[in-house]
C-alpha cells in the first residue's frame, strides 16, 4: 500500500498557474520517514508536536513569516534543503500537475473549474504509479472547506463509472476508499506537500531566478528534487 498526498497553491491574476501535487509513500516506510521529517522540525522550531504552531508552510518559510518570522535566513532555507535531501535520499516519488488557468479558460468553452480538474489529473498521475509498481494507494489532501465536498463525490463518481473524464480518460480502482482530507498541521507529509508545490509554483513558470543568495538556495533544492529523476510534472492545456 502506498500513502498519496497532496497540497495546492492559490492561483490568481498575478499568480496565474494552479498546482497541486505531491508526494507518495511506501506503508511499510511511513513511521520512519516521520521521524526524519519530525527531525527536520525539531531542528527548527526545537518541537517535533503536530499543531498550528509547529507547521511547515514553504511561503512563511521563504518570506519570514508566521512561525518562522525572525528566524535567520540560512536557518529557513536549510528547511528546504532538508527536505529536498529526504526526498533524493528516499527516492520519493513527486507528481504534479501544473494549469495555466488562463489558457485553460481560453482553450475551452466550459472549462472545468482548476480544483477539479487538479484533482482529477493528480489522482490519475498517482494510479499511473500504483499501476507501475502494483500497488494500490490511499490519498490525502490539504482540507479546503469549499472543495471536500465536490472532490469526494467526483471521486465516488469517477470510480463508479470506471475512469475519469478527461480524454483516455484513466480508472482510478488503485485508490481504495475514498479521498480523505485532513488540516496541513496534523500531517507531516501534506506539509511536505506544501513545501513542494510551494518550490514547483515558485521556479517552474519562472524565466529569470533571482540572484539573491536565498532563492539561488531553494531554487537549487527543488533542482536537486528534479534532477533525482523522481518528479513528473504534468503541464495542462497541452498543446
């Protein structure tokens, strides 16, 4: 059994690309990856507790803000660092999904709001694994109120009917149960999530980086999480 989780960002004007991905891992491996990632966060905050204090959220931690407001910036980017290292270090498959929404919106002319196709595409890229190793999978999102509901029951749907709705259209029988959604701050590994949808919202539709010290650090973690050869990143509309 593999664990599938996931995070997105917030796309708007200025922000126009919608993601949402994540990371799956092995059953048998999950207590210890919690201990590395419980390390990681003790090596931060000084507490390893799951609460709304102790969350990792990649934006607070790039910016300074919320729990890492005041804290040195190499203490911050070593986050990234870290996690990019227990991602490598693993070899733990990323998956992603990334929308242009405004060329979304512009290819078609009912086009499907960008949560749901989000999530219907992310879901197919995690079976597409589960299928490649033999497996079946569980997934867990980031608790949005205003999306459980339609992303439950499309989910039931997609199931019952035997694919989802996109063109090739793939089943999604490896997920057992149902898509179970939980708050960020109760899980290590949708945090983990964050951090990297975070680093995928921030680089991927980007031309030029930054030479500050900072972003050349975070932009050479994700560099490091690409070039593992464990990351696919699914680009919507294709051409």
């Amino acid at each position: 059994m593999h664990l599938c989780y996931f995070d997105e960002n917030k796309h708007a004007p200025d922000n126009p690309f919608f993601i949402i991905g994540g990371l799956l891992i092995p059953d048998h491996k999950a207590r210890e990856f919690e201990s590395v990632l419980a390390q990681i966060q003790f090596n931060f905050l000084g507490s390893s507790s799951l609460s709304v204090h102790t969350e990792l959220h990649g934006k607070d931690l790039f910016h300074g803000k919320g729990n890492a407001k005041g804290r040195e910036l190499r203490e911050r980017v070593q986050v990234f660092q870290d996690v990019a290292t227990f991602v490598v270090n693993n070899q733990i498959p990323v998956r992603m999904v990334c929308i242009n929404v405004p060329h979304h919106q512009k290819k078609y002319l009912y086009p499907m709001p960008p949560y749901r196709l989000g999530l219907m595409l992310i879901l197919e890229r995690f079976c597409d694994y589960l299928h490649n190793v033999d497996d079946l999978g569980i997934a867990f999102g980031d608790y949005e109120a205003e999306q459980v509901t339609n992303a439950v029951v499309d989910f039931a749907e997609f199931k019952t009917q035997g694919s989802t709705l996109m063109n090739h259209g793939r089943a999604l029988d490896r997920l057992v149960d149902t898509v179970y959604f939980t708050q960020s701050h109760h899980s290590r590994f949708i945090q983990v999530a964050d951090l990297l949808v975070y680093m995928a919202g921030r680089f991927e539709n980007t031309e030029t980086i930054s030479e500050k010290w900072h972003e050349q650090a975070v932009f050479q973690a994700w560099q490091t999480i690409k070039n593992s050869g464990c990351v696919q990143i699914q680009k919507w509309p294709t051409l």
